[in-house]
C-alpha cells in the first residue's frame, strides 16, 4: 500500500504471515506504472495476493468520483490492472481480500458502492467495525459447488468486516461464493481457473485465531505450488 502522507510504501504483517506460515514465500512487488516491469513480474511469481487497501478510482467502472468515495491510488489501480489481467491469462493463483475482491469485480467488467452507508440505506449490517479488527462481527453464508465452499466445507461463517464500497453489480465472469445477510456478496470466484478467489472481510487480521481462515491462505499457498 503507499502512504501518500509519508511517501512509503507499507504491507500490514498479517498478509506476509499468512502466507508465510502457510509454507509460501512472500514478496511485496514494487509500485510502477511500467508495463515490462510488471509483465515481468507476472510470468517471475508462482502466485499473486491482492490486498486491501485505497478505494478503487470509480473512472474504472465508468462513474465520476463521489465526495463519499475515499483516498485513491492511481498508480496501484494502474499496476494491479495490468498484473491482474496478465495473471489470469496465465492462470496462475489469485487471492483477493476486502479490495482484493472490489479490484477484481472492477476489471472484469462490474461496478461497486462507493459508499455502502449512503448508497445501501436498506443494510442493517455495520460493514465497518471498530477495533479489535480480530473479532468477526457479521455472518457470511457459502454458496455449495463454489472454491470457497471445497475449502472451508461450511455454510455459514462469522467473519470481521472492514469496508465502505463493495460489489453493486457483479461481473458476469464472476461468481458469487458468499453473501451477507444483507445480500452483499463477501465473496467470489472465476470458473474455470485454477485458483481465483477473492474474500471481502480480513483473514490477514485473525487467521491464527480462525482456522477457517488459516485454510485460506494454506489453500492458496498450495495453489501456488
């Protein structure tokens, strides 16, 4: 993620540990809007996590930008299009989480809520908690025959939730893997790939307190290799 403030770039430990005490090897990519650098990137790694993060530039799915959308980052928007695009046509492993998931619906074709407050007024659901970001808040209900239900083998899971957009129209190359009890869908797959699947609550913050989402990241890892 980068820190416009600060001008740093920066990487929340739980994505790193995740992967890493999955077995994987984990590598922040650098931020460039260089298309041979980041084609290069594509083909090097075995597999790709998209993280959470800045708010997706609504130009993306074709709105202008609302005061209720948040901080941008063209140059991450420009890269993770490339390397997201170029990724799937190789096949190769996906994750999203929280933006992850939003970036993914963007690029295949879908739009978002620039604000769930003001622009889904019927949801009963705080999307956005509070600390302690470990704490799941709100149910998810798994869709069967989808990736996500292979691997957590439940129906219903609890999960923490942190984030204003979210899917409004979904891509029609996706598929809905999880809903929460509003009808947000929390989750989503690609058929037909090998691996691509997006989660939008945080497994990065409470994958060593919930093995459900622990497998996320081990089923990812495993992908990878």
């Amino acid at each position: 993620m980068y820190d416009n403030e600060k001008d740093s770039y920066w990487m929340l430990p739980g994505y790193m540990k995740g992967i890493e005490d999955a077995g994987g090897i984990p590598v922040m990519l650098p931020l460039t809007t260089d298309e041979e650098i980041i084609l290069s990137l594509a083909n090097t790694f075995d597999g790709f996590l998209f993280t959470g993060g800045q708010d997706i530039n609504p130009e993306l799915y074709g709105e202008k930008i609302s005061d209720v959308n948040g901080e941008m980052c063209n140059e991450r928007d420009c890269i993770e299009e490339v390397l997201f695009k170029r990724v799937v046509e190789l096949d190769k492993p996906v994750l999203g989480i929280c933006r992850g998931l939003q970036l993914f619906n963007v690029l295949l074709g879908g739009t978002l809520y620039q604000d769930i407050p003001t622009q889904l007024t019927s949801s009963e659901i705080n999307h956005k908690q509070r600390p302690p970001y470990t704490e799941p808040t709100h149910n998810v209900y798994i869709a069967k025959d989808t990736l996500l239900y292979q691997i957590l083998q439940v129906d219903t899971l609890k999960v923490n939730s942190y984030h204003h957009q979210g899917i409004k129209k979904i891509s029609e190359k996706l598929v809905p893997a999880a809903k929460a009890e509003d009808g947000l869908i929390e989750a989503v797959i690609m058929p037909n790939k090998t691996f691509t699947l997006a989660v939008q609550w945080h497994p990065e913050f409470n994958y060593k307190l919930d093995d459900n989402n622990f497998k996320l990241f081990l089923e990812f890892v495993r992908a990878c290799k």
